[in-house]
C-alpha cells in the first residue's frame, strides 16, 4: 500500500533548521503494556467482579463499550469517563496496580540524551496527562513542555493541535519535527500543520520512508 502518495518524502538538507523535535508518548516512547493492562486487562477484570460476569463475557461487554464510544472522540482516552460510565469507582488503583506495567523501547533514554544537546525536546500527545505524568517519570528531565491535546485543548492531534504547540514553543512550524507512530494524527496532520514529520513504523512493514527505531533519527538530522 503506498502509504506516502501525495507526500514528499523529508531529507535530511530539509531538517537542517529544525529546532524543535516533538514526539508522541505511547507506542513511541512508551511501550502499549501499561496502556493494554489497563484497558484490556484490569477494567474488564473490575468490571467483571462488579458484575458477576465471568472474565471472557467482561471483557467482551467492555470491548462493545469500547467501541461504541470509538478512538476519534475524547471521550475514548478518558479514563475517569470510563470508570463512571461502567460505574467501576474510582481509576485510581487500577492506575497503581499497573504502574509495574510502564517500559520504555530499548533506544528511548539514549536517543534522548543525544538530541537534547542539540534541540528542544517536546511531547505531543493524545494521552491525558494523568497517564503522561507515570508514562514519562523516567524520562520528562529530557522535555522542556509536555503537551496532551486531549487535556490541555480538548481535542485530538489535529492540524491546529500543532499549529498551536509550535506557537507556544516559539517557533513556526518548519523548524518542528514530530515522531509518532500514528500514520493520520501523527504524520499527516502535523505535515498539514506544516512541520517535519516521520512515521515510526516498528514493525518496519511500510513500503515507503519511514524509520524502525528512533535511533534513525539521526541520518535525518544532519
């Protein structure tokens, strides 16, 4: 599939005046097992002792809810949403009970300290900040702002979303580079929104440009 049509591909000459590097929080920075021990283990596990239900028609319940909310509302990466509309109390232990679950990719904290000589490091993401603040514990010294579309502007990584961040930090948006490994929120709209962007594709199955690991970053940064 030709994930890039209609894109140019970035070079490296391009990103020579890039001042700020913004990356995504989970499955970019922060491995999925907090995020898949809350959402697919522990409040199906709540909710079934809650009901009486046994676990596989819990999880199964929950997942239809899931669903019927769907990812392109805020509503999805609530939480606190969550646990009053399935009537669960209160999020807060569960959160506790998979904080054991946080792990970074194996590059993160090298790549990190590398960059952050050089340039401004942000985090933009969909994730609440109730969920950032355990997922980045180990690494927010290497970020100078931490940004949550859903909570600081009550919307997700859209177009304006980067627009918005990269007049908070100061620059325009040709000298901003974002990673994530969202095709749509994380490339195509920050590109839309004018900035540098690459596509974090782990699995290293897209046809066209993109990088595996974020130690690539470098080729494209010199």
């Amino acid at each position: 599939m030709d994930f890039c049509r209609g894109y140019v591909i970035v070079s490296p000459f391009l990103m020579k005046e890039v001042e700020v590097i913004s990356f995504d929080a989970e499955g970019t920075l922060v491995t999925p097992e907090f995020s898949e021990a809350i959402w697919h283990e522990t409040i199906p596990a709540i909710y079934a002792h809650r009901t009486g239900l046994d676990i596989v028609r819990a999880r199964e319940t929950v997942f239809e809810e899931y669903a019927s909310v769907g990812e392109q509302r805020l509503e999805w990466y609530d939480i606190n949403y969550w646990f009053s509309r399935l009537d669960l109390g209160s999020a807060e232990r569960a959160i506790d009970q998979c904080l054991p679950r946080i792990g970074y990719y194996p590059e993160v904290m090298q790549v990190l300290s590398s960059l952050g000589e050089r340039y401004r490091l942000i985090v933009a993401s969909c994730t609440p900040h109730e969920f950032l603040r355990f997922l980045l514990a180990d690494t927010e010294h290497h970020f100078v702002r931490v940004f949550s579309s859903v909570s600081d502007y009550r919307q997700l990584k859209s177009p304006a979303f980067y627009r918005s961040i990269c007049k908070e930090m100061g620059v325009t948006p040709d000298r901003a580079l974002h990673v994530g490994d969202n095709w749509q929120l994380d490339f195509v709209n920050s590109r839309e929104a004018g900035l540098h962007a690459l596509y974090l594709d782990r699995s290293g199955r897209t046809d066209h440009q993109s990088i595996t690991d974020l130690t690539e970053l470098e080729r494209h940064l010199i």
